[in-house]
C-alpha cells in the first residue's frame, strides 16, 4: 500500500483545524514548549512510541524545554495523510 503525498488544497485545509501547526519549507512544522527538559524527554518519548507503532517517523530537535518537529513524508515525495495522523496524536500527547 502507498502513500500519497496531499495537493496544496487539501493541506491548506487540514492546517486550518490542526492546532499550532504551520508550513514550512514544505513540511508541516511545530515547536512545543514546556516546563521543563524532563517534560519535553518525556513527550519525546510518548511521541517516539507512537510514532513507532505507525512506521512513522518525525524529524526533530530538543534544547532543553523545546522540541522542533517538522513532518513529511519521504515515500510519498511531500506531505501525506500520515503526517496529519501524527501531528493530531502529538496534538493530543501534548493537550492541544
């Protein structure tokens, strides 16, 4: 089964209703922010978990309370369903 990446309409409009996720360079992007670096390991870590279980794997970087994600998908040549799948269940690791 392939993934197909998503024309510009349908991620111009999935991005309307996914809370504090934006575009950029052709990835959808988001940077999270907590308390503390224990905080943000452990959403990493929840996150990475999920990710695991979808054969789904993010890009991202940690500096002490902030993680950077920026998702696509390289199968697919852009972004997919899978990436919007992802963002949702980081969404919701997080508390919006």
């Amino acid at each position: 089964m392939s993934v197909q990446k998503l024309d510009d309409a349908e991620i111009a409009r999935r991005l309307e209703t996914l809370e504090g996720w934006s575009l950029k360079d052709g990835k959808l992007h988001r940077s999270f922010r907590f308390e503390n670096f224990i905080s943000a390991f452990g959403f990493m870590t929840q996150a990475a978990l999920v990710a695991e279980v979808m054969n789904h794997h993010p890009e991202w970087f940690n500096v002490y309370n902030t993680v950077r994600v920026d998702l696509t998908t390289h199968d697919a040549g852009g972004i997919s369903d899978l990436d919007f799948q992802l963002a949702e269940r980081m969404n919701s690791l997080r508390g919006g």
